[in-house]
C-alpha cells in the first residue's frame, strides 16, 4: 500500500494517528533545525514537517535533498498545526515524518506548477503532463469528467445506448476536409476518418436501434481559426420514430439537467427563434441574448432623403450602444476604425448620440433632422444616453458587420456575463446556402437533412426558399448542438445529391450503402450533435476549449509535446505504395 489516505482527506479529528502518504514535493522550506515540505496529489496539499529534534537523523538529512516535483512516500503522525491554515481544506494539521522514500527525482521543472504560473502557453504545452498536475488544468479536466458523467446517465436513464463506431471509414459530408489513411493491405486505398458518425447513426436506426448516443472523437481537417481543434469530440445522438418536437424535447431536458446539476441554475423553457429573425435581430444564427442591443432596420426611415450611401444600400442597419452618447469624437473615430478594419469590412459608420436632453446629434445632421433621427432611435430602442451606430451595405454582409460590432461592445460594457446562461434554439434553417464564389448551392446543414414537409417542390424554382428541419441550440452566443430530422426515402435522398451536384455515380460511389440501406425498411429518424468541448467550457465559464482538452494541439494542428505530425521512414512509405513529392 502506498498510501493510507490522499493529500487532500486529513483533518484535525485525524490528530495523532499514523498514516502514509505519497506525492509530490510542491516547495520546501529549510529553517535548518525545522524543514516543511509542501505535499501534494491530485486531491490536496498536505505539510509534512521534519524537526531536528523529533525526526530521525537520517530522515532529516534526506528530507534537506528534496527538490521541486520529486515523488516521495512519507509515514509519520498528524498533529496539530501551531500555525493554522484556514486556506487549506488540510490547514488544522501536519505529518510529523518519521519514515521518507524518495519514489522518484525530479528536475526542476521549466516553469511554476502553481495556480498562476510563471510558463507561458508554448512551453506549458510541450510539457503538458506538468501543466496538468497545476489547479486550473487538473480542475478543468474533472470538471469535463463530471459533464460527461451527467450525460451519461441522462441518456442512459433515458433508454439510450452508447454504440461505438468506426473511425476507420470514407468520406462523411460535414464539410470540411477529410483526414486520410492509407490502406496497407488495400494498395492505392485510404480510408477517411469521420468529420462525425452522421452515416453510421443513420445505419444504426435503420438497424432499429432506436435511441443512440455516443461521446466521440470527429476529425476535421480545417485551418484552425479561432480556437477550433482538428480533433474534438461530440455527444452525438440520433433517435427513430421522432419528429422535430421530440429531438427539442429530450435535448432541451438533457442541456436542462447539465445547467442544474453542473451550475445549480434552473431555467424553464427554452426560447425558440427562426433563423430568419435571429438574422434580422442579431445579424447572426447564434445570437447571444444574455444582453439587448437588438437590430433596428432604418431603410424605411432613412432612405429616400439626400444621403447617397443609404439610398443605394441594400440594407441600412443600426444599433443602439447603452451610455455611450458621452463617447468623445476620439472615442468614436476608433469605433469606426474598428468596424473598418479588414477583418470586419465595413465602409464607414454613421452614429447618432441621444442627448440626455431629447436632442439629436448625429454625423449625418446634414441630411436628416430631429424628427428624422427621433424615428432611428424609435426603431433600434435607444434610450437618451445612448449611442446609435448605424452601416449600410448588402444585406448579409452588413448583418455580419453590425453582429460583430454588438458582441465587440457587449464585451467592453461586461455585458456578456460567464455566470449567465442564456439558452435557446434557432429553428427552421434554410435547407441550401449558396456559395457566392462558386454560385452553387450546399446543403447548409449536411445532405441528409430533410426539408420541411411541402417544400421539396420548390428545390428546383427557388432552392434559396427551401427550409430545413434543422435547428441548433444556442448558448451564450455559441452553436453548442445542431441537428436535423433526416431524410430516411431514397428518392428523396437522391433528388437531393442531385441538387447539391452530385451525378447519379457520385452519389452511389459515396453514399451508395446509406441509399441501399433506404430500401430496407429506414424508419423516420433524426438527432443532434453537442460539441463536448465547448460545452464544457461554457459551463466552466472559460473562453477557450483548449483548457479542458487533456492533450490539445496548437493553432497549426501540431501537437508540440510528441512532435506530431511527423515524416515517417522511407520503409514505411514503401509498405504504403506512397512517393512524397513536395
Ligand atoms: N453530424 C452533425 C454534425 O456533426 C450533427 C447531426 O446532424 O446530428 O454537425
């Protein structure tokens, strides 16, 4: 036995019985007749104390050669601390060693294993396994255990069952790229790792499974903007015989249970909006409504006057900004740099201050007068005291724009609270997004989502119109989960391929296996897909995933600690059939 209890358990009811235990040495300090040495494991700190008087000779000269991060196995008695700890679950006492066995040596780490840590981000990543044993890390990683746990047992007592599936596949259309394998004992052949298990949930319900979920690893191959990692995980889920209202229910109820039993919050029922109006309202399909500053569209009130760059605009668009009318013109010239910056792409902005005294002042006054301005305010909800800003453009373009200046601002003001959970979901998607390089239509979900009853018709006159049974749930401004009911009739199945341009030998060579499996009795289905790694890091309150991922890899797809990826010998290629030319 290397331990009779955990660094973390021993309190004063504890006092003066024998114990061992084994850790690792966070700091020691040398008084020279008296040595304390912080231990530590996954669940605490406890101090040992040597003493020159009580300690054995030779444990006492040992105990003056431990260093930073050594493991050791101590056996001694608790007693009572003089100095009281009340930081420390463990602070009421400390272990008088008698026994020490250095387990193991350590060098001395490269940085701090404290809360706040002298190691920056890199050198914390090349030396994970360190940065783990550190508070914020190992807390994130328990924490995303007990996440997982909970959905566990929802599901589960829900009837689901966790089913594996292969990783090892072809091509799954989530739309990014494929990671591929190369097949050795099929020459000349790769398989695809899933971008998710879309297909094979699909095949389990046609095999009559019913209620699946499964936490599972998918792979994308993208360039990895803003914190998105090329492996991460999902809770996917898929059920047969529902329709649109039962997947809401059983996954509303799910992220209900993780709101109550990770952060003791109720909430009732979930708001739900159209993708229609979450894009006129908030410019965005995954709005944040834990705050206001909702779209006004001004085309009515501000076109037609003199002002050349509304009236040509598609769309003129405004917000209002809380107690921002007392900006100064410094303050605001960086506003409009800011919207103007390439990465946000607006031409100008035109803003009018609402006076605590009911007047106006805009950058426009030369066009548009009191009353004018009065009906801007009217429509974006500005109260005296606030600050309207207003961009004009093409519809989607400008949406985004103004979407990106109301988060920008809500983060300055701390209107985006991490304590604050603000659920709901975006329903009726459109079926296809057309892609404005190419001038062709994708499915904007994936291709087997089915459209809304009735409108498979109208996928030849105005695609664009087609709605989907598809939906996300939102939180905090982040698409947490997204689903669809499926199409489960292989003629409808194949006029679909047909319109996102596959050829009738495309879609056979790629998804021949889920059309076939069509043909033997496929009962309605559908389901959903929560991004487990965000997830948890909303509920943890955190910004970024990589802090509740074990082992997470770098904006390059690199993992730093293992060096991966990396070139293979020249043996290993030739058993693959493959020549490099690069
Ligand atoms: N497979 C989808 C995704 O990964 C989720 C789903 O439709 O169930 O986004």
């Amino acid at each position: 036995m290397y331990r009779s209890h955990s660094c973390g358990e021993l309190r004063a009811s504890h006092v003066s019985q024998e114990v061992t235990l084994a850790g690792w040495v966070q700091k020691s300090r040398d008084k020279g007749f008296m040595i304390w040495v912080d231990l530590r494991d996954r669940y605490g700190i406890t101090q040992l104390i040597f003493d020159e008087e009580r300690t054995p000779a030779d444990v006492f000269e040992k105990a003056k050669t431990l260093g930073r991060e050594f493991v050791i196995q101590v056996t001694g008695q608790v007693i009572e601390r003089e100095a009281k700890n009340t930081k420390i679950p463990t602070g009421d006492i400390e272990i008088l060693v008698k026994k020490l066995t250095i387990l193991n040596a350590s060098l001395l780490p490269p940085f701090t294993i404290e809360d706040d840590t002298d190691g920056g981000e890199d050198i914390r990543m090349k030396y994970r396994y360190l940065d783990i044993r550190r508070n914020p890390v190992k807390n994130s990683l328990m924490f995303r255990h007990k996440v997982t746990m909970e959905v566990r047992n929802y599901l589960s007592k829900q009837d689901f069952i966790e089913v594996e599936t292969p990783y090892l596949i072809k091509s799954t259309p989530e739309g990014a790229r494929d990671f591929v394998v190369p097949s050795r004992m099929n020459e000349g052949e790769f398989y695809a790792l899933p971008q998710s298990p879309q297909t094979f949930k699909q095949l389990l319900m046609v095999g009559g499974m019913d209620k699946y979920f499964q936490i599972v690893k998918c792979f994308r191959d993208e360039d990895l903007r803003a914190d998105r990692q090329p492996e991460f995980t999902q809770i996917d889920c898929e059920m047969a015989f529902v329709e649109q209202e039962d997947i809401l229910t059983v996954f509303e109820g799910l992220t209900r249970h993780l709101l109550k039993e990770i952060k003791g919050i109720d909430i009732e029922k979930f708001p739900r909006m159209s993708f229609d109006e979450a894009m006129k309202k908030y410019g965005n399909d995954k709005p944040d409504i834990r705050f206001g500053m909702e779209f006004g569209e001004l085309n009515e009130v501000a076109q037609h006057k003199d002002f050349s760059v509304f009236n040509s605009a598609e769309l003129v668009v405004g917000i209002a900004i809380p107690d921002a009318a007392s900006y100064t013109r410094k303050e605001i010239d960086k506003l409009i740099d800011w919207v103007k910056r390439p990465q946000i792409g607006a031409l100008g902005m035109v803003y009018v201050k609402c006076n605590e005294d009911g007047t106006y002042k805009s950058s426009v006054d030369k066009f548009y007068d009191q009353d004018d301005l009065a009906k801007w305010a009217e429509k974006t909800g500005a109260k005296s005291g606030d600050l309207i800003c207003v961009l004009s453009g093409k519809t989607n373009k400008v949406r985004a724009q103004l979407s990106a200046l109301r988060m920008e601002m809500a983060e300055r003001l701390g209107l985006r609270n991490p304590e604050e959970f603000a659920p709901l979901w975006v329903v009726d998607f459109p079926l296809l997004e057309l892609d404005e390089e190419t001038g062709h239509y994708h499915a904007m979900h994936h291709p087997f989502t089915s459209p809304k009853p009735g409108q498979l018709e109208l996928l030849d006159s105005k695609p664009g119109e087609v709605k989907a049974n598809a939906y996300d749930l939102v939180l905090n401004g982040n698409e947490i989960g997204g689903g669809s009911i499926r199409i489960h009739d292989k003629k409808v199945q194949a006029t679909m391929f047909k319109h996102l341009g596959f050829t009738d030998e495309e879609a056979k060579a790629q998804f021949g296996f889920l059309m076939d499996a069509f043909q033997y009795g496929a009962p309605p289905h559908g389901g959903l897909a929560f991004g487990l790694d965000r997830l948890v890091a909303i509920l943890g309150g955190q910004e970024t995933i990589r802090d509740f991922i074990a082992f997470p890899k770098n904006n390059s797809g690199r993992d730093v600690m293992i060096d991966a990826p990396a070139p293979i010998d020249s043996e290993q290629l030739k058993e693959l059939n493959i020549k490099l030319d690069i």
